[in-house]
C-alpha cells in the first residue's frame, strides 16, 4: 500500500482540529488554542482545516496532522498514520488499493465531474436555443411582421442558423 495513497485518504476523511482536541483533551476556540507542547498563558497554537496544518507562534513548532501526532506521541510517521487510521476507524491502512486503482479512480471521478458540468452548459445552450427558436417562430407568423421589412429577415436568418444549429448539433 502506497504510503501517498494512506496520506491522502486520511487527510480527506479526518481534520487536523479533530486529531488534535482528541490528543490534547481541549477544545479549540477559533482555531487556536493553548499549545500543547510548552506551557503558556495566552492562545498562539493556531489550527487550520482547510489547509490541514498547525503552527506556534510561541515555540515554532508546525506540520500537518502526522507531524501533529509523531510530537505528541512520539512516535514515527508510519506509527503516526497506523494511529490515526486506527483511533479514527479509517481502514486505509487494510484497504486493498493500489495507488495506481486510487488514481484511476480520481481521473473517472474528474471525467464524470467535466461531463456533468458538460451536460449542464448544454442544457443551458439547448434552452436558449429553444427559447430564441419560439420566439423567431412566434414572429414568422403571418400577421406579427410586414413581409420583408428588415426585422422579419432578422427572424428569418435567425430561424435559418437556429434550424441548422439544432440539425448538427442534436438538439
């Protein structure tokens, strides 16, 4: 098993603030909190989620949720990832992916995601079409515009590229 793979699969499964509260038995307030590796009186062990890091402005110390665990279990980082993936019943760890299958299945995941934003700027298209096509067939007829007058052959070009539009593109 790819230790890359088990990096990635844990950080989207558990956030850093998590592993960190339960380790140090407090909670985090706004992201901060007292820091857990040197004694201090005021917050400046600050958490960040969305990137997945910490960092002291007090001592210095910083990393991500491995480097997290290693300080404060003294541990090493294959120690680290196994804890992790046990305490937070991950099952990275006795999962049978290879990396190779894990980023097979993130370029599908992309693939279905592109073709689905594909799929909804073509219903966009489709409904401006239809809706440009009633509205030239909707002057076309007899009586709502002078023959020939400028106006009526706009709508009359317009219906023509709109006609050819829906004949070649399938719509």
């Amino acid at each position: 098993m790819n230790e890359i793979y088990i990096k990635e699969q844990i950080r989207q499964q558990v956030k850093l603030s998590q592993v960190v509260e339960y380790l140090t038995g407090s909670k985090l307030s706004k992201g901060k909190m007292l820091c857990p590796f040197h004694r201090e009186k005021t917050p400046s062990f600050f958490v960040n989620d969305t990137k997945g890091v910490f960092y002291c402005q007090g001592c210095g110390e910083g990393g991500d949720i491995f480097k997290f665990v290693m300080l404060k279990n003294n541990q090493s980082f294959k120690e680290a990832i196994r804890w992790v993936d046990e305490t937070f019943h991950l099952g990275c760890i006795s999962q049978k992916v290879s990396y190779r299958q894990f980023l097979e299945q993130q370029k599908r995941e992309e693939k279905k995601r592109q073709r689905q934003e594909q799929e909804a700027r073509d219903k966009v298209l489709y409904d401006e079409i239809a809706l440009e096509y009633r509205i030239c067939v909707s002057a076309l007829r007899p009586g709502i515009l002078e023959p020939f007058s400028d106006l009526w052959a706009y709508y009359i070009q317009r219906k023509q590229y709109l006609d050819y539009l829906i004949e070649e593109g399938g719509y």
